[in-house]
C-alpha cells in the first residue's frame, strides 16, 4: 500500500522561482580563477613576460605558487610566489598529473590553463595614464644595478618609519620615483629610502631610480 505525504500546496510560479533560484544559485558559484602549480628549479620571477623586464625576485625550488594562467601564444606565465607577484616561464612549473610532477607547459590544453594578457610589452608604449585625485604615477623603468643591502640598512628603515606612498603601476627594480616623492636618506650609505605600496625600497639619489625592494 502506497502512502501519500500532504504537502503544503505549491502552485506553478512557486515551482518556476524555486528552479529559477537553483539556476542562479549555480551560476553565482565562483569560478576557479587561479591553479596550484610549484616551481620545479630556482626561477627569476620578472615584472612582464620576458627576460627583458626587471627581475622582481628569485623563487626558489619546490614552492607552492597560485598561477593566473599564461599569456596566448607565449610561454609565460603570471604566479604569486614567495610573496611576489610576476611572471615565470611555463616549463618551470609543475602541475600533479596521476601522482606526478609535469611541467606546466606541456599539460597547458589538457588541463584547461586559463589565458591573460599584458598589455605593455618591450615593442608598444603603453598609453599615457591620466591620474586621479592622489594617484602617484611611476616613471620608466631603466636598467640599474640592483643592490643587496646589508642588514643594518633595513634595521634604519624599521627604526625610523616614514609615510607610504601609493603609486598605480606596478613597483619594479629600474622604475623612476617621480619628483613629487621625498625620498629619506639613510646615514653613511650610498643610497636612500622610501615606502611605496607598503614596501620600502632603495633609491638611488641621483637618478631617482629604484635599485632595491624589500619583500
């Protein structure tokens, strides 16, 4: 024998809503906007894809990395990393395939890699920004020699703490501290000192060029 529940009645429109709420709570669900991939060496992680943009930092071998995805029709790759934002090339990371290590570049359409973009490159000039209201603006990026400062410099800059200021465009080894930006000198030391983004960096007083940043 066959025994019916009484249900509270539901008309037709409350049945559409109810689908139509499921749908969109489906929709809603966040996409994976990043993959967990690891360095397979010590790599450069650089400011744009390609060696001919400012070395960032190094990435040393076997750490964990959450990677955009890479650039269409190119090899490189946009990751965070040892608290660094860059770019590194594809066959330098790995992704877990069956239990094992593979190298990004290799699995890119089987595992679906998510493309990017950068729009500023070596052979195009990025279009002038305008700034907004307290919007500081970095000026190009040049070749310097980047510097290894001692400890005692760091020391300094923690001791006497100055006020940050925040720029648009990405923080880069060879980027031009415009004039507006009052950079501290640091006693007995070839170069000063300024906060940008929250990271205190090295400038070289003669050029206003960023030689250093403090991770």
């Amino acid at each position: 024998m066959t025994t019916w529940l009484k249900c509270p009645e539901l008309k037709w429109r409350d049945l559409t809503w109810l689908g139509l709420g499921a749908v969109l709570s489906a929709l809603a669900l966040p996409a994976q906007a990043q993959m967990t991939t690891t360095t397979a060496s010590d790599i450069i992680v650089r400011s744009g894809p390609g060696q001919n943009y400012p070395e960032i930092g190094m990435a040393t071998r076997g750490s964990p990395a959450m990677m955009d995805g890479c650039l269409q029709g190119s090899k490189w790759c946009r990751i965070d990393v040892n608290g660094m934002r860059g770019w590194v090339y594809a066959e330098y990371l790995t992704i877990r395939h069956n239990g094992s290590a593979v190298a990004v570049e290799e699995y890119r359409t089987q595992y679906d890699v998510p493309s990017v973009t950068y729009e500023t490159t070596a052979s195009v000039s990025p279009p002038a920004a305008v700034p907004g209201p307290g919007d500081i603006l970095l000026g190009p990026v040049g070749a310097v020699e980047a510097v290894e400062p001692p400890e005692t410099v760091i020391s300094y800059i923690e001791e006497h703490p100055v006020q940050p200021v925040y720029v648009r465009n990405e923080v880069a080894i060879g980027a031009t501290l415009p004039p507006g930006v009052v950079i501290q000198q640091v006693p007995d030391y070839d170069y000063d000192y300024v906060v940008v983004n929250d990271r205190p960096v090295l400038v070289d007083p003669g050029t206003r060029r960023i030689v250093h940043i403090y991770d």
